[in-house]
C-alpha cells in the first residue's frame, strides 16, 4: 500500500513541498510513497483532518491559513506545538496523529548552513513582525541562547501578547518608530511578515544602526533578494535569503513519516529555484 502525505492549505497551488518531498523519495529509494498537495477550505478543514487516516495518510504538512486550526482540532502535540499552539506537520503515533512544529527548527538550521560561524548567543536579535512566524522564530532563538529579542511591530498590543502568552524572557517591544533603537547593537535582524515579497511593499526604515557583524535575513523567498536584503547587502552586511527555512523545515517530517533523515542539498535548492524561474550564480 503507497504511503501517502499531503501538505494541506487554501490555496496550495503554490507550495513546493511536493517538489521537495517527491526529490527526497526518489533519491533516497523510499518505496511505495507519495506527497501530493491537498486544497482545504477552512471550513471543511476539521472534518478532512478526521478523514485523513482514512484516506490513506499517514502524515501531513500543514500550512496557511490552517496552522492553528490544526492544533485545535489535536490531542496530541509535542512540546514545541502546544508552546506555540501552532501545527505544521503531522506524524501518525499508535494514538493517532501528534501535531508539531518544524518551523523554528528550519529557520536556524538555515541560518547555520547559510552563514557558517554565525552564533544566535552573540548578541541581541531583532524581529519585525508579530504574527505565527514571528512567535517560531522568536521561541527558537530563546532556546537557542539569544540573549535578547527587540520585537518592532506596527501594532505594539499585539506584539505584547505574544511575548506574554510565550513567556519570553528578555524581550522587549518596540514601535515601528524606534527602529533605529531597537537595531542599535544588534547580532541579527529578521523580517518575519510578508513585506518584501512581490506585490507587499517594503520595509522602509534604516538599517545604519545595525553594527557592521550583524546578520540581516528574511522569511520571504520570493523574490530570493528581498528589499531588505539587498539593501543590507549594499550596505555591507551578511545575508541570507528564506529559501534555506522552506527547505530545512521539511527535514523532521520526512525522517518520521519515513524513517530516513534528509540532507538539504546545493541539488535540492536548485531545483526549487528553476521551479521559481532563477538560476543562481
């Protein structure tokens, strides 16, 4: 019988999982196995998550506008899920399916690859944004030693739950207009909303704050080079794109669902990028 996982999501024409998981399949000889996209309204979105076992699943990817809709209608998480109360895969358990979250996983395992001796324990780090991405990012860096996190947000309540509701220790809410505080001194500088990518307009605000060894990255992938970016680039500062992220947070998935732990190869990333249409030098 084929073993079959889904990333699920409304819309999904545009996820690339299937283009990762399906590369992973056939280069590791993984037998009887297939991903494919599943297009879930959110109102039928419980009722599919029932049927899925049924269906012949045995685990799932779980993305926008499903995350938390998804812990809801769970019993089972790990710690990471029920921190966030956020789901992004699904693995099959004798209990049923446990729900997890990868995505903070991805960001800095990116973050490793991309820029080799890069430390999150060196120094603060800064995140623009409040919203899902924001609180995975934001618990990974915690666990991972950043010793500070300055979260700049337009909407400066919103930002303020999410750290109480998180427990962060060390962080601090800024408004959009202290930006230049928050940035002064900084280790890292993430965007974690959809400014930059095509058709949402940019992040405006300077960057001359940041110290010359901060690492400025971006969640957006599309463009690869966000406004963000290539500003921060001229300016003589690290970069790394969010492709990496996409890629990374697919690794735990395919090893529970199949019982082989992926790489995140220079092959796998080239192919994703001829699928956008870039070619990179």
């Amino acid at each position: 019988m084929t073993r079959k996982v889904c990333v699920i999501g409304w819309p999904i024409t545009h996820s690339r999982s299937p283009l990762i998981h399906n590369f992973w399949i056939g280069k590791y000889g993984v037998e009887d196995a297939l991903y494919e996209r599943f297009a879930v309204r959110p109102e039928d979105f419980a009722a599919t998550l029932r049927d899925l076992p049924k269906l012949g699943y045995i685990g799932a990817n779980i993305t926008v506008p499903h995350k938390e809709a998804a812990f809801a209608a769970l019993e089972l998480h790990d710690a990471t899920a029920r921190r966030l109360k956020a789901v992004n895969t699904l693995v099959m358990t004798p209990k049923g399916f446990e729900g997890r979250n990868t995505d903070g996983y991805g960001f800095i395992a990116n973050l490793r690859e991309r820029a080799p001796g890069w430390s999150p324990a060196a120094g603060p780090a800064v995140l623009i944004g409040a919203g899902g991405a924001t609180r995975a990012i934001a618990a990974a860096l915690e666990a991972e030693g950043a010793p500070e996190l300055r979260i700049i947000n337009r909407t400066k309540a919103r930002a303020e739950a999410l750290v109480t509701e998180l427990e962060l220790r060390n962080a601090r809410v800024y408004e959009w207009e202290e930006a230049n505080s928050a940035l002064s001194g900084a280790n890292l500088l993430v965007n974690t909303t959809t400014l930059g990518m095509n058709g949402e307009g940019e992040i405006e605000f300077s960057l001359e704050m940041l110290p010359r060894s901060a690492l400025v990255t971006d969640i957006v992938y599309t463009p690869l080079e966000t406004g963000l970016l290539a500003r921060a680039r001229l300016q003589g500062l690290a970069t790394v794109d969010g492709l990496g992220m996409l890629l990374h947070q697919a690794v735990p998935g395919f090893e529970a669902w199949f019982g082989i732990r992926p790489e995140v190869t220079a092959e796998l990333r080239a192919l994703v990028l001829a699928d956008m249409g870039i070619v990179e030098k």
